[in-house]
C-alpha cells in the first residue's frame, strides 16, 4: 500500500483516539531538504477540526504514528509541519513488489470498460503537412497511447478535408500550368507537387487581381472577378454535379496526396484505426438539422436559413443551414459526431485541434446536447496553441511553410551531426547508425513539442531541442541506454531476493518517484496532457543521474546493495521505456 494511504488512515485514527475528532482528508507534501524526514503531514490543515498549537498537536499526532505505525521510525515537528522518517523496510518491500510487476502502471486495454475516440491530424489535401501538422499529430497520437495505457480502448481517427473551393485551386492551377507532370514524373512526394499548384494558383490570381486593378476595378470587386477564381467555383459546382472528368482529376489528385501524407505520417510514427473523408460527411447533419427544427431546438429566417440562438448560454446565434439548402461546417461536424458514435461504441470522442476553434466545440458540444445527446457531455476538444520557429510564423498559401518532411529531415540530419561530434556511435555498424539518427532526431522533435501543455504555444528551436543535456529528448535517451549498458555488464542473477540493506535518501527519492508513475499515467489521461508524463520521466531521470553519480552500482563491495542498486536501475529503465512508449517515443538500447 502507499505509504499516503497508510499515514492517511492512521492520522484519522490518531484524530478520534487522542481528540475524539473526525477528520476527512490528510494533506501531505515532500520534506522540505533542510528538515530530516521523508514525508510530511501538513498539521495546519487539521486545525480547522483540531483545534489548538500546531506544534503540540503534531508532537502528539506523531507520538501516536511511531507507537502504531511499523512504516515510521521516527518524527521533527516544524512550526504546524510534521516530517516523518519512513523505515528503509517499507521502501524496500514497495519496491520489489513494483520491481516484480510486469508493465508496472501500464494497464490491459484488453479489460477496458471504456472505449474512445481521439480525432487528430484532419488535414487538407491541396498542401503538404506542416509543423503545426507535427504538433497536432504528436498531441493525438501521445493522448491515445495515454488513454490507452490508462485502461480504455482507443480508436484513432481523422477526417480528411479532401474537398471544397481549395481543392479545386489546385485541381485548376495543374491543369492550366501541369503540363500533365505526376510525382513518378517528377520525383516530388504527391502531397509536394499539389500543394506546389496551390501555390501556383495563388500566385496567378494575384496577378489578375493587379491587372483588373490597374485597369479601374477596386481590389474588392478585382478579387471576386479574377477569372482564374470564377474558374475554380466553376469546378467546384462540376464536382458538386458529379462531372466524371472533373472527378477523376480529383481522384487522381487526392490519391497523390494519401500516398504523400502516409510517407510522412510513417516517419512520425502515427497512425489511425479509421479515416473519415468530407467529400462522404460533407452532407450529413442535414437530417439531423431538420429534426432540430420539428423539436424547436433550431429557427429558420425568412430567407430560409436555419439558425440556432445560445445567446441564453453565453454564446452568439449560429447558421446551421445556408439558405440555398447546404451545409456549413458544424452541420457536417453534427452529423459526423452521430455517425461515429454509431460507428463504434464509444463513450467519448476527444477533437484535436488548434486553439482558434475553441468557440466552433463549445458551439458544436451545445447544440449536440440540445439535441438531446447524452454523450455530448463526454465530447472534448484537445485545444492547443500554435508552434513557431525563430524565423517566424508559417504563411502556407506563399509557399513559406514549415515542411514536415523537411524538418524531419533536418532532426535527423542535426542528430547525425551531433552524434559524431560527440563520438557517441563506438561500435555502430552504418545502418545502426542511421537507426539511431532517426531515433535520437525524432525522440528530440517529439518530446521538445510534448513536454509543453498543450495550450501553450510554442516557440521550437530544433538545435535546442537535442541538446544532450536538460529537459530533452536525447538527455532521456542518453539516461536509458546507460541503463542499459549496466544490465550488460551485470554478471551476477539481479532477480535475487535481497537482505535488509540501508538505503541513501537518493535510493528513496528515486522509489519515490517509481510509486507515482500509475497514478501520473491515470492524471496525464484524465487532464490529456503528455506533458505530464514527459515532465514526469524527466525528473525520474534527473533523480537517476544523481544517485548515478554518487553511488556504485556495479562496483559495490556490499553485495545486496549491488543488486538492489542493478534492480533500481533496471525499473527506472522499464519506466522510461513506458513514458516515452506513450509519447511516441522509442529509446536506443545503445548511445
């Protein structure tokens, strides 16, 4: 049992005997490094209930806990702070009972009660992915293996916007300047070469805005006439009809894209269980609209419109229904919610995306529960900010974007560099050297992104982010590989039962911090925050490196400390392996 809970009844029990009070919650926090002790009691939070001195209620409270509780050896009273001193035997006996547990603070989703649904990446397909692509995904991706490690069953999801006015921006601007070129023809990634015709139709369309301008029409009405744009709604009305021409240049298109996005999305280490596509969502929701309108749950204007008034709830009036009859985005977004839950029988579907539609899912999670929808309550949207790079912000349509294949690229390439500049690749044959160049070079993007809260934005220095020293990802790595190297070297059985030893308070700080890992695993599912985790294997890791640096491990004359110590090691390892697993991260059994 942990040792809270063990002080935490033995403390209420010590209220009613000696006070003949009753108390309902224990606060405790780490002993402050000045005071002996290895846990502490927080006595001012009794006094609400106990009234009376401070210090002479926990002398008296701390009397009791040594006469009644085997697990304390002694206790200092600190003003209204009772520090407690744990006997080594408790964290001796906690930590082989962990030491012995497989996936220790993993739990089976074979035995999930709950199941859901984590929608992320959700791209458009006239553009390649971009760094806040990279942010999004890592986000998704890590609170799924979160959930998943916290005992639910997770579906990965995305929804494709695989139509629309800037699909056919692309479609038009390969037809008019393509001359026919393909990925095979140019070597380019399929997602490249559309996204390259995206930005070529912006381009000619701000030349014929220029000329319509220098020809007397005002640069409002320029922008509305520009032939190339009354060309592409044009398309859009022709794809709309089901022009087969038109649609097999989309297909054929779109196809290039996927196969662009799954290359990317490989080297990310994501994936997805289901994709959704707009082009088959983009008309549901209308259904659902008109049985809003028969349960009075949605108006419509004289003009034919659909609305909806929130005003009552905080929020403003919003059209769910063009006049014309078509759908806006939260129409499609309510139908798609339903056909989901019907999909797969989930009990809560998590929405990644940028914090700039924080309203669009307060609206969505409303109007859902309007309509009656008892799962709306279980509906979240995982809000994050943007991502910057020293250079500035990313403008996709001039063609300055962040690439995410290129970034991956430079990652990589920077982890090579440094690497070899650092003569960390003894006895690395050629292609485990490239292995370890992705591993180090991926494992800095990812947790550089996912130690930051999700809401915060972030401002990414790549040469920062793999640095081998600090809160990175290669300073992890490093840590679990020198791990590694000591278990090789062990020659002796480290699953020996071991003999009461004395333990240093670096032994038991970093016990410590073993025993919170179920529970950060169940906090970072509950808050879906991988940077809990990330923040949590850190300071595992800087604890392990002190103790490392003041104590022998291998060397150790004291035989059942040795093997305590190799023991130690190898959980602290495993742990590591399991946060970063949830990360997405993988770690080098070698550097």
């Amino acid at each position: 049992m942990h040792i809270q809970n063990i002080l935490s009844t033995a403390v209420k029990q010590a209220a009613s005997t000696l006070f003949e009070k009753e108390i309902e919650t224990v606060e405790f926090q780490a002993t402050k490094k000045e005071f002996d002790g290895d846990i502490t009691i927080v006595v001012f939070a009794l006094l609400k209930v106990l009234r009376g001195n401070p210090e002479a209620i926990g002398t008296q409270i701390g009397n009791y806990l040594v006469e009644a509780v085997a697990e304390v050896e002694s206790f200092n009273v600190v003003k209204g702070f009772l520090n407690l001193s744990i006997a080594d035997r408790y964290y001796t006996e906690s930590f082989a009972a962990l030491f012995n547990t497989a996936d220790y603070g993993i739990c089976s989703p074979i035995v999930a009660e709950q199941a859901v649904m984590v929608e992320y990446s959700s791209p458009n397909t006239n553009k390649p992915l971009h760094l806040g692509h990279v942010r999004n995904n890592l986000l998704g991706f890590s609170v799924s293996k979160i959930l998943e490690a916290s005992g639910k069953k997770v579906y990965k999801t995305q929804i494709i916007n695989d139509r629309g006015i800037h699909i056919c921006k692309s479609m038009l601007a390969w037809q008019k300047f393509g001359q026919n070129e393909t990925p095979k023809s140019t070597g380019l990634k399929g997602d490249k070469l559309v996204g390259n015709y995206y930005v070529a139709f912006d381009k000619a369309y701000k030349e014929e805005i220029n000329k319509l301008v220098a020809a007397g029409t005002s640069e409002e009405e320029a922008k509305k006439q520009a032939p190339i744009l009354m060309e592409a709604q044009k398309m859009l009305l022709q794809w709309e009809a089901g022009k087969p021409e038109v649609v097999a240049l989309w297909k054929k298109m779109n196809q290039w894209v996927y196969d662009g996005f799954d290359t990317t999305y490989k080297a990310l280490g994501v994936n997805f269980d289901k994709n959704y596509f707009e082009s088959n969502t983009y008309l549901l929701g209308k259904d659902v609209v008109n049985n809003g309108l028969k349960k009075g749950v949605f108006y419509k204007k004289d003009d034919g419109s659909v609305w909806i008034d929130l005003t009552d709830e905080g929020l403003d009036e919003k059209i769910v229904l063009r006049s014309d009859g078509t759908s806006v985005y939260i129409t499609q977004d309510l139908g798609t919610a339903i056909e989901r839950f019907r999909d797969f029988d989930i009990d809560s579907l998590t929405y990644t995306v940028g914090n700039e539609q924080d309203y669009h899912f307060k609206v969505l999670f409303l109007i859902l529960k309007k309509l009656g929808f008892s799962w709306a309550d279980n509906m979240h949207h995982l809000s994050y900010g943007m991502v910057d790079l020293p250079s500035g912000k990313m403008k996709s349509r001039e063609g300055t974007v962040v690439d995410a294949d290129e970034l991956i690229a430079e990652m990589v390439q920077t982890a090579k560099e440094l690497s070899q500049e650092l003569g960390k690749l003894e006895g690395y044959n050629d292609s485990e050297k490239e292995a370890l160049y992705q591993t180090i070079g991926l494992g800095a993007l990812k947790y550089y992104i996912l130690k930051v809260d999700p809401k915060k934005r972030i401002l990414f220095d790549p040469k920062e982010s793999i640095d081998f020293n600090g809160n990175t990802g290669p300073f992890i790595q490093y840590t679990y590989a020198r791990i590694q190297s000591i278990l090789r070297k062990a020659d002796f059985d480290i699953a020996k039962p071991i003999a009461e030893i004395t333990l240093s308070n670096k032994e038991k700080n970093l016990i410590k911090q073993l025993q919170i890992f179920p529970e950060t695993v169940q906090l970072a599912a509950k808050n879906q925050s991988p940077a809990i985790i990330a923040n949590y294997t850190y300071d595992l890791v800087k604890d392990y490196n002190s103790f490392y640096q003041s104590s022998y491990i291998l060397g150790c004359e004291d035989e059942g400390l040795k093997i305590f110590r190799t023991q130690l090691s190898k959980k602290v390892g495993e742990i590591i392996k399991s946060g970063f697993n949830t990360l997405g991260i993988h770690v080098p059994e070698r550097m």
